[in-house]
C-alpha cells in the first residue's frame, strides 16, 4: 500500500508510550469519542503528523495507483464520501484528508491559516505518505493549495481533476459571498438542495461546535490576494504562470447552474489539453451532482488509462 496509515498509537498497540505521546493517543480518543456516526462514512480513521498537528485521513482500497481528493472551505473529507467507494471499486486506492483546522485534524493557531501553511500540510501529505505517480481531485480551496505541489512536482503527478475552484492571483471573492461563508453555504449554493439531507449537514457542521473552531472557515476568504504584499500573491502567481506548461491529463468539472462558466474556460484555456465538462450544479459540486461528478472522473480514468 506504501506509506504510513497511522491509527492511534496508544488504542492500537497498547505499549507504553512517552508523556507526549500518551496525550497525542488521548488526544485522538476524545475525537472519536467526540464525533456522531455520519451516514455514508463509515471509513477507519487514519493520522498522520505534519508540522506538528495531527492531520486526519481515510485511505482504501489496494490499487496502485493512488487518487488524493482535497477539499476546500468549509468542507472536510465528507464531501468526497461518494467518490471514496467509486475510486476503489474503479481499481484505484483512495484518499482524502482534512486540512488543518478542518474535519477531524487539528487546530492550529487561528494565524496559521495563510497559504504558505496550509499548501506546506498538502505537499508534506503526500511526501510522508510516499505517494507516487498520483491522481489529484481538487475543488475550491483545494486547487490551488494543492497546485502548488503540482507545479513544482509535476512528473508525480498522472491527472487532475479540477472542480469549481480559483488558479489565478487576481480573483477576487465578493464581499457579499465572503460573509455568508458557513458550512449552510453547501446547501444554499446548491441547485438541488433537496437532495443534501439534514444529517449531511449536520456533518458539515461537525468540525465547528464553537467560535475558536469557526476561526478556520472563516480565515479563507482573507487568504485572496488583494496586493502583491499579501502572503498568498506569490504562490498564487507561481500556480498562473505554471499552468501552461502543464503536461498533465487534465478534466475540469464546474458547476455552472448558478455562476457563468467565464472563469471556468479562462483556466481552460491556460491548461494545456484541458477538458471542460459544465455541470449543471452549484459551487459545491460533489454535493450537488455526486452521481455525475462519478461518472465523469471514472469515465477520465478510463479515457487516459490512468
């Protein structure tokens, strides 16, 4: 399978661990004795330790060819709990994790939630993992954290599936989207949302059960580059000017139902041999048209014999 799929240390062996160790595994006990069963998600958890934080991760299925799905605000790996089951049963090993602040992983101090840290977790995600020759499935703040490792590592990297997501350093969120940014944004933004349940949500809204945890979703939409000081132009402009050298088996899925496709074919057009899909769907994707959104990213596999 390659790499580590670290369960906690203290549950699973039972020795005798060091003080600090013996918090971490009591640490990771609270979490699950914390967290309801979730319809639909019914992965082991894994971990594993980047930058000092405990970052949480489902990995299945023994393909050899890993996919890694990376979420953005305010999601978790929850959203990828359809794809999960598809990707295995497609011959692939499937990944998905929490960045830092999200889902189950750990909290960072609320200054720590700036691009060069999180895109640090993603990159150092793979690295410890020892993945090779993957896949990568990005939606929202997942691409571009995520793109960064792609750009400057692209002979790692067989396809990408990009999904309703922001490439270059001069977009811009509007003010009015940025302050309704909550888990209720998932449902709201979506074209069908009688078909995202209640107990669903309630998932969404699991990681964030006070005002310290809310910090994380609500640090994102200052993390768009306003001038060239600001911390995440640099690597943003990198990600821009590396996308026409790409060389990577490229599907772009993007929910068009409620935002026009212009910025959609603008990064098309960036990437070489990028094939754009419209979806009728809202931002959240994988949500609003999760049997499309499977049909699609197989039928990629299948066409680039990845």
């Amino acid at each position: 399978m390659g790499g580590p799929r670290l369960l906690n240390p203290y549950i699973a062996t039972g020795r005798r661990l060091s003080s600090t160790n013996r918090l971490l595994a009591r640490g990771l006990w609270m979490i699950r004795q914390g967290w309801p069963y979730f319809d639909g998600w019914p992965f082991p958890e894994r971990w594993v330790h980047l930058d000092g934080l405990a970052i949480h991760y489902v990995d299945e299925g023994s393909g050899a060819r890993p996919v890694v799905m990376v979420h953005g605000n305010p999601a978790w790996s929850y959203m990828w709990r359809r794809l999960v089951p598809a990707i295995t049963g497609s011959g692939h090993r499937a990944l998905a994790f929490d960045l830092m602040g999200f889902g189950k992983s750990d909290k960072p101090n609320p200054d720590l939630h700036d691009f060069p840290h999180h895109a640090r977790i993603v990159s150092g995600y793979i690295e410890s993992l020892g993945l090779r020759n993957l896949i990568l499935i990005l939606h929202d703040w997942g691409g571009p954290l995520a793109m960064q490792y792609v750009i400057r590592h692209p002979q790692n990297v067989a396809g990408l599936v990009i999904m309703n997501t922001f490439l270059t350093s001069d977009y811009r969120l509007p003010p009015q989207v940025a302050a309704k940014i909550t888990p209720a944004i998932i449902k709201e933004s979506s074209l069908h949302p009688e078909n995202i349940p209640e107990s669903a949500m309630e998932a969404y809204w699991a990681p964030f059960p006070d005002d310290e945890a809310k910090k994380a979703y609500q640090a994102f939409p200052r993390m768009f580059p306003d001038s060239p000081t600001h911390p995440s132009f640099k690597p943003m402009k990198e990600i821009e000017q590396g996308l026409p050298r790409l060389k990577v088996p490229t599907l772009m899925i993007w929910g068009t139902g409620k935002s026009p496709p212009t910025y959609a074919e603008r990064i098309s057009k960036m990437i070489p041999n990028a094939k754009l899909t419209q979806v009728k769907a809202g931002h959240f994707v994988p949500e609003d048209a999760p049997d499309e959104v499977e049909k699609l990213i197989l039928g990629f596999f299948s066409d680039n014999l990845l």
